[in-house]
C-alpha cells in the first residue's frame, strides 16, 4: 500500500472525528440518472462534508494548480494561505512548500477532475463527460469571488457547457441541484433541479442556470435553522486580492505565472 494513500487514510479519519456526520435531505429525490451537483464552498468545511458524506457516486471538480508540481506552492501561498496579507512572507512561504506536499494526496484519493483556467479545460470536460456517462454524478464548487450574500457568491458560469457535451454524447438532458453546505447543523440540503435545455441557446443557457442555482443556494441557506454563514472567501482574501473579484481568470494567470 502506497504511503500516500495511508496519509490520505489517516487525515481522513482525523476530518471524520473533527466534522459530525451530515445527512443529506433533498427536495426531490434525484432517482438514478446521473446529474451534477452546484455547492457552496464554506470554506474547507464543503469540500470536506461532501467527501465523507455525500453517497452518491461522484467525482469532485479541483482546481489543477493544487496538485500540479508547478503551481502548488503557489496556489498554496495565495489560494490557501492567503500569503499576500502576511507578514514575514518568507514563513508563509515555507509552509506553502509543506501545504504544496500534503494537499495533492488528498484530493486525488478523493476521486476529483482537475479544472484547469487555460486551454486545457478542453481535458475536463472530457473527463466529466466520460464520469456522467459511466454513471457518476460530478460535484462543481462553481462559487466565484465576486460576492452575492453572505450565503453565497456568484457562480461561475462555464461549468454549464459540460450539458451541452453531455447531450451530444448521451442524448440526455443534463441535470444540475443547488446545494448548500453547512457544519453546524450537519446537513448537505439539495434543493431542485434545473435541466439543460437543448432548445435554448448557449448563452442563454449559462445565464438561466447559474442564476437559479445561485438563487437556489441562498434560499437554502436562508431555509435552514440559525446558523453562521462561512463565505467563500474570508474578508482577508479581500484585502490582498480584491482586484481579482471581476476577474477570476486573471487570478489564476497570476497563480501560475507568479515564481
């Protein structure tokens, strides 16, 4: 047995001790055919619910620099450490090395898609297609920086076209469910679906579905008993890199250019 696979193992259990197990509750109960389900992040804490109590057969989409050699440390210094905010950057860097080392384990062993921000995106959408189609339901953490409520932020919108991919290949209309990811009161809530549509133009499509699951997400947010929302993104982030709130995908230009 792989050594990275028993660290992966073992961290698994401490998140299991550390996060109560989450029961999902749906809307509508989203039978056999295999769909996609949009999530708040919540920080770590939905990545987290949905890998240990999600069960469903899914494969998660990750961002690529997390677990390529090239990018990692970046990504680690500013999408996770959020280094620019620091002092004494020089510490943040040498852990963003450590982080760089012990995350990709962790989200490869946890069945993901890597989701890259250039010309290769054309490969996940490939591999999603190919997940859908033996059976799998894909999980999308589509939240973007730019704020919506303090439930959550606006979603980005290119994850859609997977429903265009998808009904050329399977002549089947794409399904995607709203949900909301929140620890306190341990529940992964699925809201109703919205179906892809192949009547109805591209652009129209984008716009149509990522505007009733971002409405959807807030509404079970809301729904919910009392509890604190954890956004997306922490004030912080914010502070460092707020020029990247309308342009996600310079964000990443800058991850995996910056040496």
């Amino acid at each position: 047995m792989k050594a990275s696979y028993i660290y992966y193992k073992i961290i698994r259990g401490i998140l299991r001790m550390c996060f109560p197990r989450a029961k999902t509750v749906y809307k509508e109960p989203p039978g056999d055919e295999a769909a996609v389900f949009v999530c708040n992040h919540s920080a770590i804490r939905g990545p987290v619910m949905m890998t240990l109590d999600f069960k469903r057969k899914h494969q998660t989409w990750t961002v690529h620099s997390a677990i390529d050699k090239k990018n990692a440390v970046n990504y680690a210094f500013h999408d996770v450490l959020f280094g620019n905010t620091r002092r004494c950057k020089w510490f943040w860097q040498i852990i963003a090395h450590i982080v760089a080392k012990a995350l990709p384990p962790l989200l490869i062993y946890s069945d993901t898609i890597p989701v890259y921000h250039d010309k290769n995106i054309l490969k996940t959408f490939k591999q999603s297609v190919k997940a859908l189609t033996e059976g799998y339901d894909l999980v999308i953490f589509a939240e973007s920086p730019k704020r919506y409520s303090e439930y959550v932020s606006e979603l980005q919108p290119g994850f859609v076209d997977i429903a265009r991919l998808y009904y050329r290949k399977a002549k089947k209309a794409l399904r995607f469910y709203p949900v909301y990811l929140e620890k306190k009161n341990a529940v992964i809530s699925v809201g109703e679906p919205v179906t892809f549509d192949p009547e109805i133009p591209i652009d129209e499509q984008r716009e149509r579905i990522i505007t009733y699951l971002r409405d959807s997400i807030d509404r079970l947010g809301r729904e919910l008993p009392e509890h604190k929302p954890v956004p997306f993104l922490p004030e912080r982030w914010y502070g460092a890199y707020g020029m990247y709130e309308d342009d996600v995908l310079g964000y990443w230009q800058m991850i995996d250019n910056n040496e």
